[in-house]
C-alpha cells in the first residue's frame, strides 16, 4: 500500500511566501523599492511582479505594503487614490518625509545589513 502523495506547495505559493516573510521584516520608519523588496526576497528582478502580488492583498492584511516605494523613491500609487493617499498617510505616520511624491532613499531607505544585530 503507497501513501497518498501530498502535492508539493506550487511555485506561485512559494514565491509569494517569500515576498510577504522579508516585507515583514522592513522596520517601521523604512522604505524598500519593489526591485530591492524582490531581490532581498531572492525572486531576483521581479520589481513588476512585486507591485502585482502587493496590489492583490486583501484590505485588512498586517503586511507593510505601504513601505515599498518605486525606485529612486518615487511613490507609485496615484495622488489622490484611495490607496495612495493611505500609503502617504501612513509613511508620514511613521516619520518619513514624502516631498514631491517621493521619498529620500538615502535617509529612509532600509539598508538590512545594518538593521542586523
């Protein structure tokens, strides 16, 4: 008699589980931009495919999404959105400047080597 085989987590799944585990790492009063987000989440240049996975997330979910920004920090979502206004409201609540719908990279930027211990 074989065991049932238990069908091995698809790669869609296991992607998105490594997205959503090093975006709760992002500390609060840090911003990544979507290529950052995908490389430190080893998914190598999937920037585009990081703004999809994140624009499907329900509206109550915990995750951070609003700390990933597009690159040279420049926020992505429109001005005036409900999505993006939200994002703004919620980096300025953290302390993080947003002039000219854009973030300073060089001071808000998360930099994980040296947030390690």
């Amino acid at each position: 008699m074989t065991e049932p085989r238990q069908d091995p987590p698809d790669e869609a799944q296991i992607r998105r589980t490594a997205l959503y585990s090093t975006l709760t790492q992002v500390p609060e009063g840090k911003v990544v931009s979507y290529g950052q987000l995908a490389e430190l989440a080893g998914l190598g240049r999937a920037a585009r495919w990081v703004g999809r996975t994140l624009s499907q997330l329900p509206g109550d979910t915990k995750l951070p999404w609003h700390r990933v920004i597009g690159a040279g920090g420049k926020i992505s979502l429109p001005v005036g959105s409900p999505s993006g206004d939200e994002q703004r409201a919620r980096l300025r609540t953290e302390g993080i400047t947003v002039q000219n719908n854009r973030v300073d990279i060089r001071r808000h930027g998360w930099r994980p080597v040296e947030h390690s211990g």
